[in-house]
C-alpha cells in the first residue's frame, strides 16, 4: 500500500512539481494551497506531512500548524518537514518540534531523500 504524502503549499507551480515527484515515485499525494487544521488532517490520515512555513491567505503559518499536530495525541507521530527560504528554518522546525527541515530552493533528490528518511 502506497504511503500517503500531505503537501500544504500556497504555490501552485510548487505543489503541481511535488505531486507529479511524489506520484512518480510510488507515494499517494493529497494537495493543499492553504492551511488545514488538525482535525481535518486527522481525517486525512497523511503518512508524512510537508508544510510550507509561509502560506499566503491562511491564518496559521506552516510552523503553527506542524505545533499543533505534534500536540494533539491522534497526529503527534506523523512525521512532519517544513520547508521555506526563511532565515531561521532550524530555529522554527526545532520550536514546533518539526521532524524536519528542507530550505528552498531544495533540491528534488534531497527532498526524497527527507521524505524516505522519515517514512522509514
């Protein structure tokens, strides 16, 4: 059974790119291009979630939503990566207890990579 990988992304040209990386590479792709609250992830029941830090036109940042998986029981064990170009990426994903980090511009092999560590 394919995993399943959550991408939550204001861009579209970035999500479109993912999707096709991670559907080529064998995993299930659920798409967002704002953020999504845990409750609804719960439904999803993603294997991995990767955020982006900044997401235009949601009330949370990428970081906030990655604080509240790991604090609710039913979505602290998935793993979750941010990505972003911002400056102190390390410091945001070690705050929200991020299992990892990615800086943009990252490069396609590298993100794999991130993602089969973690689903491992």
């Amino acid at each position: 059974m394919a995993k399943t990988i959550l991408v939550i992304d204001d861009d579209e040209d970035i999500l479109e790119i993912l999707n096709i990386v991670f559907q080529d590479s064998g995993y299930e792709v659920i798409l967002s291009r704002v953020g999504l609250e845990t409750e609804f992830i719960n439904v999803l029941h993603p294997d991995i979630v990767l955020l982006d830090v900044r997401i235009v036109g949601s009330p949370k940042t990428g970081a906030d939503i990655c604080k509240d998986l790991k604090a609710d029981a039913r979505t602290k064990h998935v793993p979750v990566i941010l990505f972003s170009a911002e400056h102190d990426l390390h410091t945001m994903a070690t705050a929200c207890e991020a299992d990892s980090y990615i800086a943009k511009p990252f490069g396609i092999d590298s993100l794999l990579m991130q993602v089969q560590k973690q689903l491992s």
